[in-house]
C-alpha cells in the first residue's frame, strides 16, 4: 500500500462541533489522480491522535460520493473530499481543555482491489466549553 505523507491543517484549527471540508488527491503509485471512474473503494477513518479513540463511528466509512464524500469534482484529476459533520469535530478527551488533535485517515483501492493507497490528514480541533 503506498502512503502519501501527511497533510497537516493544524494551521486552521476547526472550532469543537463545527463543519469542515477536507480536500485530498486520490493518487497511484506514481502520484499521478485516479479518476473516479478507476477507483473501487474509499473511506475514511477519523480517530483521535493520543488514545486512537475511533470519533462518531468513522471507522473505515465508505465516502465514495456518499457520507459527506466527493470525488472527481473537476474531471478526472483524482480530486477528492470530505465534508465533516459537526458531531466529527468533537473534543473525545475529557482531558482536553483546549484543543486536541484528530487523524482523518483516508484509504482508497483501485484496478480492480489489487492497488491501494492512504492519505492522512492531521487536523487541530479547538475546546469551546460552551458548545452544546
């Protein structure tokens, strides 16, 4: 399985219980898009970073065009992304108290299930204590 480096959002945290979109590129092993057409599979596993706490069921959550997920937007340059619901962005570590970091893990198959790939994307979400 071959995968990308990380992509680290940390820069533009995300406030507790908000909405957020997530592009990522679907690439072969030779970092070049996969249009839609070719792609079998993608999902999306969103974990907390520390304790690796699975964060409102996202384990392995099939996103291709379903659950929030895009692909190909703009033809077939291997464009993808994910819109999080704001139950996603939520503060899972009672211990937090101002921020915590979430892993959005996305995993994709193509030719036919016998390639894959993973992209991991590294997101900074914000305690609002007031949020309900």
């Amino acid at each position: 399985m071959s995968c990308l480096p990380m992509i680290d959002l940390t820069d533009t945290p995300i406030n507790e219980r908000t909405t957020r979109r997530i592009n990522f590129k679907v690439l072969d092993e030779d970092g070049v898009g996969i249009p839609a057409a070719s792609i079998d599979t993608i999902t999306v596993t969103l974990f907390e970073e520390r304790d690796e706490a699975f964060i409102n069921s996202r384990d392995h959550v099939d996103i291709k065009n379903t659950n929030g997920g895009e692909l190909d937007r703009n033809g077939e340059d291997g464009l993808g992304g994910w819109t999080m619901d704001p139950e996603d962005n939520q503060i899972v570590r009672t211990a937090s108290k101002e921020e915590e970091y979430h892993i959005a893990l996305f995993e994709w198959t193509y030719s036919a299930g016998n390639k894959d790939g993973k992209q991991p994307v590294r997101l900074k979400v914000l305690n609002l204590q007031h949020v309900s």
